[in-house]
C-alpha cells in the first residue's frame, strides 16, 4: 500500500511539473508534506485522540 501511495505522490509531482511549471510542484510538495504528516501523525497518535474522545463522551454527568 506504500507503495502506490508513493507512486501516486510521485506521478501527482511529476503531473504539477508538465502543467503547471516548477512553482506548481513546490506547492504541491508543500501540501503533500502538511497531508503526509497529518496522516502519519493521525496513526501515531490516534489513541490519544481517541482517548480523549471516550473520556468525554462516555462520562456519567453528561447532560
């Protein structure tokens, strides 16, 4: 599964640079490193957030 993920950033970056120029690709490894580490920091610390998540929703004095 890494690997397709890593071929389609990689044709997604080579698709930035045909159409629209080497400012083009900056960008788009500008957003394709803030949506790699939102997804890697999703699968780091998912429990934490789903802890929270739990703690909050299943206490007693809920209204």
């Amino acid at each position: 599964m890494r690997r397709v993920v890593l071929a389609l950033v990689l044709v997604g970056g080579v698709a930035a640079v045909v159409f629209g120029g080497w400012d083009a690709l900056i960008v788009y490894a500008f957003f394709a490193a803030i949506a790699g580490g939102l997804a890697y920091g999703a699968a780091i610390g998912g429990g934490w957030i789903e802890g929270l998540s739990r703690s909050r929703f299943d206490r007693d004095d809920r209204r």
